[in-house]
C-alpha cells in the first residue's frame, strides 16, 4: 500500500547534523522520530534545507526536537553516509553529508510532539538493546510494521554511534544496519513529512 501525501514532492538537501548529548550517568539523549525512517535516534536535522549552516542547524534541531539550548559543541565526525529519508533522495549523490558533533545543552526536556513520539535518556545497555532490535529488523526477525509500532535504533545511528565510541558493533552490524538505511521501503516516496 502505498502512503500519499498532498504536499509537493521535496528533494532531499543531502546534508546533516547528528547531535549527541549525555548527562552525567553517561546517559544519551534520544528521540523517537515521528515519520521515516523509523526509530530512535539522537537529535539530528537537515543543515540546508532551512539553516544557513551547521552551528545554526544544530542548535535550531536541539532547541525544535527536545526544547534544550546548546551550550557547547565539537565535531567529532564528518563524512558521507547514504542514509535514505523521508525526501526525495539527493542528487547526484544520495544520501547525506553528516556532521557529527558532541553537545551540552540547558533547560528542560520538552520533546516536540509531531516532530517526535517523544524523548527520553538511555542508558548504554539500552542503547544497546534498541539496536539489537534494529539488527533483528534487518535479518527479517522482525517485520516493518512491527518495528514501526517498536522501534529499535534508527539505522543509521548504528553506524554513527559506533564511530563516536558509544556503540560497539562488529563489521556485520553494520552491514546489516546499511541494508536498512540504503533500501527504500515500500511507500517510498512520500515527499517530504506528510
């Protein structure tokens, strides 16, 4: 079945910031995306479809996505992915160009409701657990629509959390994570956020 929307098709800008934030029990600040690709994930957002370049992107995403103001940042990572999304993909090149970066941040925690399902902090071993239901997902363990009501790590973090050190996966996750972040699902496309 595939899933309409009433707004223009919307080309992917090919380019974003992750942002990762812990507290002081070494806790991530995550979010539950509210529209693909699936999953809970660190705050993260396009840096040129409505910013004007990476520091205002990711303080835009942080403030947009959990209510919080940065305080600090440093890039801890850099480099293309070709991690599909809800647009259309880039061109010529799919996928994006990611800034990575490590954050502090003030205030409270107010999760944007549409933008997200919600926010929360995890602690390693749930970290963890999430992407070893991403990992179950890709093996087919588990189906979309299960994963969609369920969901582990957004795919692509498997990756990125990996190179910042916080994910321990073996050359096989990650294989397996690409396979979900690279393939487009069955109501691909849709256009942008419906």
């Amino acid at each position: 079945m595939t899933t309409q929307t009433t707004k223009a098709l919307k080309r992917c800008c090919g380019s974003s910031v992750g942002i990762i934030i812990t507290d002081e029990q070494d806790r991530l600040l995550m979010v539950e995306r509210g529209w693909f690709p699936h999953g809970i994930a660190p705050v993260a957002g396009h840096v040129y479809d409505e910013h004007t370049d990476v520091a205002d992107a990711l303080a835009a995403e942080v403030e947009e996505e959990v209510g919080l103001t940065v305080t600090s940042s440093e890039r801890i990572g850099r480099g293309h992915i070709p991690n599909l999304c809800a647009s259309l993909p880039a061109q010529p090149r799919p996928g994006h160009h990611w800034w990575l970066y490590r954050a502090t941040a003030t205030g409270a925690l107010r999760p944007a409701l549409g933008e997200t399902k919600g926010a929360a902090w995890y602690t390693p071993r749930e970290v963890r657990a999430l992407a070893d239901r991403t990992l179950a997902h890709a093996r087919g363990e588990i189906t979309q629509r299960e994963f969609e009501t369920d969901p582990g790590l957004e795919a692509v973090w498997v990756l990125l959390l990996h190179e910042a050190g916080l994910l321990q996966a073996c050359y096989e996750e990650l294989v397996l994570a690409r396979k979900l972040y690279t393939v487009a699902p069955d109501e691909y496309w849709l256009g942008g956020r419906p």
